[in-house]
C-alpha cells in the first residue's frame, strides 16, 4: 500500500517557488471603481493589499510623531511667582 | 514525593540528568516495518489512517502548496498523536504537556511561513490582512485584527495543545490524589469516574494533535 501523495507541482532543482495567484481575485470587475476606491477597496486584491499598507503607514507614522515629540522638561517648566 | 500539584510535568530524573525528554522519540518505536512483502496489519492499519488524514487535508491544501507538505504534516500528526497518547500511560512522560515542545513545533513552522509568504509574494500578505467584502469603515480596524491574530498564532497552537494536554492529566491526578484517604463507595465512584476521563483524554489526544495539524495546514494554504 503507498500512501497517495499530490502530484510534484514545483521544481526543487534550483529552490525556484512557482509562485501562483490565489483564486478570486480576477471575478473582481475592477473598471467598477473610480477614482480613490480604485486603489483603495476591499475587493480587489491591490486595493486590500493598498488598504492594508496604507493603515501600517498610519500607525508608523504617528508612533514616529509620538517618538520625535519633544518630552517636556522640567528647565521648561515655569517657576511659581515669588512674593 | 509529590511537592505541588505540577510537579508530575516536572521533567527530571536522578542524578540531574532529565532523561524525560527520551519520551521525545517513543514514537519512533511504533513506527511500522516494511520488511515484508505482504504488509503486516499495523503497517495496513497505518496507510489507512495516512490516507483519512490525507483526505480531510487535501481540501485545505492549497493549489501550489509544495508536494512535500503531505509529508511534513503526517509526521506531525503521528509525533503529537504517539507523544498525547503514549502519556496517558503510567510512568510514561509526556513530552507535549510542555509549552518547550509544542512551541518547538508551531514557531519554527509559523516563522518560515511568514518568512516565505513576505518575502516572495508580500502583496497577497498584506491583502490577506483584508478579508473580501469588508466594509470600508472596518478595513482598518480589520488589519489591525487579523495582524495581532496573525502574531499570536504561534502562541495559541502551542498553548492549545499544551493546556489540554495539562488539563487532563491534572484533573485525573486530582481524582486520584483524593482516592488514598476515601471509603469504599467514594473510591469506586472515583474509579468509574477515572475511566470516563482516561476515555475522554484518550479521544482529546487525538482530536488535539488533529485540530494542530488541521490549523498548521491552514496556515500554509494561506501562505502558498
């Protein structure tokens, strides 16, 4: 008995991966979006892929914000008024 | 001596040595001979459940997964079935109740299919964070949940099989420990009991190594 094993679908000769489209993505009539929803959507695969990238750039961008912020000092503070 | 509750996971034997983890390959003492020309039952038995196995997976297999997936994932399958169920016996130690094992298992395997998904195809990685038809206003929201589920995977496939494997063995420590000091009607209802659990562990440790490498297989799918 052998054990039934999928039919060799890549070459191993050079470690060179066949790499394949996953399945959906072209039922996607993609001349239905104009203007921004044509980069940025959740139906395409660019356009979740732009989603996704986009929103990664968001959070780096202000955790960088968050980091250059100038932390407030205490030479900043000012003194209490003197009689 | 038992000093705690956990201290039947604590892997060590005399002399400093921890000779527990040799459990690590009692699998391989199951492991069917070919020698023969007509195969034995256990190697019969054997094929026919690589092939359910194989069966459930092809579905979640996806079409350019690489043909040696099959392979890799009924040697896991076997290793956490033997490991889950040989600990059921007594003095028998059982080497995936320990987070060191079953996270030796699932990162190694998470990492290199992240490394491969974003180093060769890193657009369908970043679309995968987005599911098809998502609303706009949860797009957002929804790659910052499928990024946290994505980094946590590897932590839940091991402390799944880890926390169940615990579990059953600590209940049925419990049930025992309470048998020394008891009447003879409580100790009768505590072995019944006993053997429903062992009954019910031994089903677990085979669902538990299934659900691993059902979830192991998905992962790749999504990567391949």
């Amino acid at each position: 008995m052998s054990i039934a094993l999928r039919p060799r679908q890549i070459s191993f000769n050079k470690c060179d991966f066949t790499v394949t489209r996953m399945a959906g993505h072209s039922a996607v009539d993609e001349a239905k979006f104009t203007g921004l929803a044509r980069y940025f959507n959740g139906e395409t695969r660019r356009g979740r892929a732009n989603v996704a990238g986009a929103t990664y750039a968001g959070i780096a961008l202000v955790a960088a914000y968050f980091m250059m912020r100038k932390k407030p000092s205490k030479m900043d503070a000012v003194p209490p008024a003197t009689k | 001596m038992m000093s705690g509750l956990f201290s039947i996971f604590d892997p060590s034997t005399g002399f400093g040595l921890s000779l527990n983890w040799i459990a690590l390959l009692i699998g391989l003492c199951f492991l069917p001979l070919s020698f023969w020309v007509l195969p034995t039952r256990w190697m019969v038995s054997w094929s026919m459940i690589n092939k359910t196995v194989l069966k459930e997976l092809s579905s979640l297999f996806s079409s350019s997964s690489p043909s040696g997936m099959s392979v890799l994932v009924l040697g896991l399958f076997w290793f956490i079935i033997f490991s889950n169920f040989l600990g059921l016996f007594p003095y028998v130690f059982t080497s995936t109740a320990h987070i060191l094992v079953t996270l030796s298992l699932a990162f190694p395997m998470w990492m290199g299919f992240m490394l491969f998904g974003w180093l060769t195809r890193p657009i369908d990685m970043l679309a995968h964070l987005v599911p098809e038809g998502t609303p706009t206003i949860l797009m957002m929201f929804m790659v910052c949940i499928e990024t946290i589920s994505n980094l946590i995977r590897p932590i839940t496939l091991s402390v799944r099989l880890a926390a169940n494997m615990i579990a059953g063995h600590l209940l049925l420590t419990l049930l025992g420990s309470q048998g020394v000091s008891a009447s003879m009607v409580i100790l009768t209802l505590i072995l019944v009991t006993q053997f429903f659990l062992l009954l019910l562990e031994a089903a677990v440790a085979v669902i538990q190594s299934y659900v691993f490498v059902v979830l192991t297989t998905l992962y790749s799918a999504e990567v391949y």
